[in-house]
C-alpha cells in the first residue's frame, strides 16, 4: 500500500472518481492547465480534456454559481477555491443558493456540489490566504462541512462528499498538505460523513480536534489519558461519539485555530454543557487563536495553538 500525502491522496480521489463517473467536472482557477494552486489537480486536465477540468476566471461568485446550475441539472461538480479566505466572495451563492435548493424546489432538485479550499495557517503566507473561518460554514442548514487530517481520511471523505446529493464544502488544511504520509489504499473506499473517529482512546480527558490541529494534539506531551477526537464533519456534528466520550472522561478540552468568539468549540461546549452537565467534573476548555485578525508571517507562530498550550488546558481540567 503506498504511503502518499495529502496532495497526492486528494489527487487519486478526483482520478478515480472523474474515471468512475463521466459527471463529475472539475473547475476553478488555474486547476487545469497549471494543476491548481497546490498541484491537486495535476495532471488531471491531460486525462480528461478540457471539457472536464475547466480553468475559470478569477471570480469565486462566478465559479460557484456555475457550478450550482450544474449540479442542479445532473452533473456532479467539484468546484476550487484557491484559499479559503477568498471563498468570502461566494458566501451569497452558498448561502443563498446552493444550500437551499432542496427546500425551495420541494425536492425537485439537490445539489450534489463539492467546494474545495485550502485553509488554516502554517505556511506563512499572506493573511487571506491562512483563513480558518469554518463556524461560518457551520451556521446555516444544508451545507456539509468536511475537514480530513490526513491523507487516509482526505481520499475517502472526499469520495463520499463527491457522491453525496447536497452540498459539501471541504477543507483541506494547507499546512498538512505534505507534511505528512500515511498509507492509502489505491482502490475505492468512502468515509460516511458525520461520523467521527476515535483517534485513540483514553480514560481521563476527552479532547477534540480537527485539521492541522489534530496534528499538533498528537505531538502533545501529557502523563494524562487522553481520548482523542477527530469530528471529520463538521456539520453535521457526530454528537454520539462526543458525548459518549465526555461522559466517560467527565473533562473536555476543544482545539481549533479558529478565533475563540464565535467559534466552533462554542457549540460544542454549549452542547456538552446541555447534554451531558451531570457528567462533567471540570469546566469545558478551549484553546484557539486569539480574537485578532490573522498577523502577518513572522507572529503566525504566536498566533496558533502550541502544544504548550494544549498541555495546560489537559492539566487545568485535571487538577478539578
């Protein structure tokens, strides 16, 4: 089984399934010619023609717009947002459009869409371009949120994003892109959307993670036993596994690189703290950015979480 990163994994998902299913069309801005921003898109344009991977203009309203009329009539598109700070500029057709159709044809017609993007910080580029801005994605009914943290999960999540009748928008944390390998299988194989993963179990404190951050949760130093939790979807939430573990633990620490007002571990303490408060022994934590606009290159490092951090917050939790 080949050891591949999550370029390469993303790469042989688009591959596989443009060879399984004709409808599946690839478009954004110079996914074609120059195999996108990151080389995803490598060498798909020479397989499958121009008709099928379609370099567009520069407009995410236009890219996303197309796209909707395209899946509203049979096809199954896969549209790219260089980065997520410029997926901002297709908010209107996401909100407005794409994750209403169902409900405003009565079921007539669905949107099987899949919006890529790159996000989150790491790779000291400018600001827009290290956006972690996914609680805005979360807040409205019928968009789907993914976030994979490997290759493993990239390929089969974005399987199952590709074949799903609503919207999907899917997150690919830059900074991972090739930092890591892990061994994917070359065949097909999905991973159900809202479901989470149990990335290793522990006894005394629940932690949950996604992205790059799961990343640096595993890097994490604690003499504590941690269970570790990879939601995958973001929306819809897999709430059964979280609280199944909160209950078990009694203590939970969120971790995100997302700016803590407003963000997702929000909900997911508000949620715990409505569910499950009888079982809680500590207050819930959160380690996130701080409520700062995303700094430039040099205090990206300041900005993140650290496993510093991670470990006080284990520790805080613990001494209750």
């Amino acid at each position: 089984m080949a050891r591949l990163t999550m370029v390469q994994a993303i790469n042989q998902a688009l591959s596989q399934e443009m060879a399984r299913d004709e409808r599946v069309v690839l478009l954004g801005e110079d996914v074609g010619r120059d195999g996108g921003v990151f080389r995803v898109s490598e060498g798909l344009l020479e397989r499958f023609g121009a008709e099928r991977v379609i370099d567009t203009p520069l407009s995410e309203s236009g890219i996303v717009g197309a796209a909707i009329g395209m899946a509203a009539y049979g096809l199954r598109p896969v549209a790219e947002i260089q980065f997520m700070g410029f997926i901002y500029a297709a908010l209107d057709q996401l909100y407005t459009h794409a994750a209403r159709l169902r409900t405003r044809s009565r079921g007539r017609f669905t949107c099987p869409l899949v919006v890529r993007a790159p996000y989150g910080a790491g790779i000291k580029a400018p600001e827009m371009h290290e956006e972690s801005s996914e609680a805005l994605l979360c807040h409205l009914p019928g968009i789907k949120v993914v976030v994979p943290s490997g290759p493993y999960s990239a390929k089969g999540l974005l399987l199952a994003a590709i074949r799903d009748p609503d919207p999907v928008v899917f997150l690919e944390p830059t900074r991972l892109y090739r930092m890591l390998r892990e061994e994917v299988p070359e065949g097909d194989y999905t991973i159900p959307l809202g479901v989470a993963r149990i990335v290793q179990p522990g006894r005394d404190v629940t932690v949950v993670a996604w992205g790059s951050m799961l990343e640096r949760v595993l890097k994490t130093e604690t003499p504590h036993s941690v269970e570790l939790i990879d939601p995958q979807t973001l929306t819809p939430f897999d709430w059964d596994t979280l609280l199944a573990s909160v209950r078990k633990t009694g203590r939970l620490v969120i971790v995100h690189e997302a700016v803590k007002s407003g963000g997702l571990g929000a909900e997911i303490a508000a949620t715990v703290a409505e569910e499950a408060i009888l079982q809680l022994r500590a207050p819930v934590l959160r380690v996130t950015a701080p409520d700062v606009v995303l700094p430039l290159p040099k205090l990206i490092d300041s900005y993140l979480p650290t496993t510093g951090k991670i470990r006080t917050a284990i520790d805080d939790v613990m001494r209750y």
